[in-house]
C-alpha cells in the first residue's frame, strides 16, 4: 500500500501550540478520498506537502476513539497520529462542504494532539465559510417560500 500525497496550494503554519493546514475549496474533493482511503484502510497515511512542512495523518492503531491524538515532529516533518473518530471529524467537515459546492459551516476546526506531553493542534482552515442556518432563519425562509407559491 501507498501512502497518498498531495500538494496543497497555500503553505502551512507553525503556530504557537499548532499547526495550521488551510484547504482551498477546489482542494476539497481530493482531500475526502484521500481521507476516506485512509479510513477504509485502504492506505496507510495521508500526506500533505505544504511548500515548507511534511504532514502525515495516520491512524492511531487500537484507538478508534480518543479525545487527543500524538504527533511527531522532526525538521521539517510533522507525523499525526489520530483516532479514527477525529478523522471521521475532519472528513464530515469536508464533506458537508463538498456537498454545499465548497462552502464550509465553520471557519477552522481544530483536531486535539499531545507533542510529547504538550497540547499541539492541527487546526484546518476553510477557503469559503458559511454558517448553517439557525432554527429561527429556517422557519423564516420557510415561511418565505410558502408565501410566494
């Protein structure tokens, strides 16, 4: 099995805590196979190449569900290993914007991870962000809609 690498448009951040990977909605689509492959199983690791950093998402094996990952970091290469519950997460998030043609829900979400001992994010950003609508906003529209027909 391969990994499966992508090169992503922008570069990525190290942040204070964080590491920042920003995904351009024409990147969205590759990176749910991508993500659904590793999954499934089908690959081992996912990699992203930023310009600047190596990042790898893997499965943390065992753990289908953990509130924090662990991440390795050498140079200029940062290993995530992740329960299969947060990169079901991360996936979700993609997908729902793919399905509302490349508008995410949330700005960022961040995927909780220990570098030895200390907190160490990865956060993901979103190209285009728009929140869902609030039970209120529905009702609105929904009435809308009903007067016009």
């Amino acid at each position: 099995m391969m990994n499966q690498m992508m090169q992503l448009s922008d570069s990525g951040l190290v942040g204070n805590g964080e590491y920042i990977l920003y995904f351009r909605s024409d990147e969205l689509g590759e990176v749910a196979i991508r993500l659904m492959m590793l999954v499934w199983e089908i690959v081992p690791a996912v990699v992203f190449l930023t310009g600047t950093e190596i990042v790898t998402l893997k499965v943390l094996h065992g753990e289908d569900r953990v509130s924090k990952g662990t991440v390795t970091r050498v140079n200029n290469k940062l290993e995530f290993l992740l329960g299969i519950n947060q990169i079901e997460c991360l996936l979700g998030v993609v997908l729902r914007a793919l399905a509302s043609g490349g508008v995410a829900e949330t700005p960022h979400i961040h995927i909780e991870a220990l570098l030895s001992d200390t907190p160490y994010d990865l956060t993901v950003f979103f190209e285009h962000v728009q929140p869902p609508l609030s039970q209120e906003e529905v009702e609105k529209a929904a009435k809308s809609l009903n007067r016009k027909l």
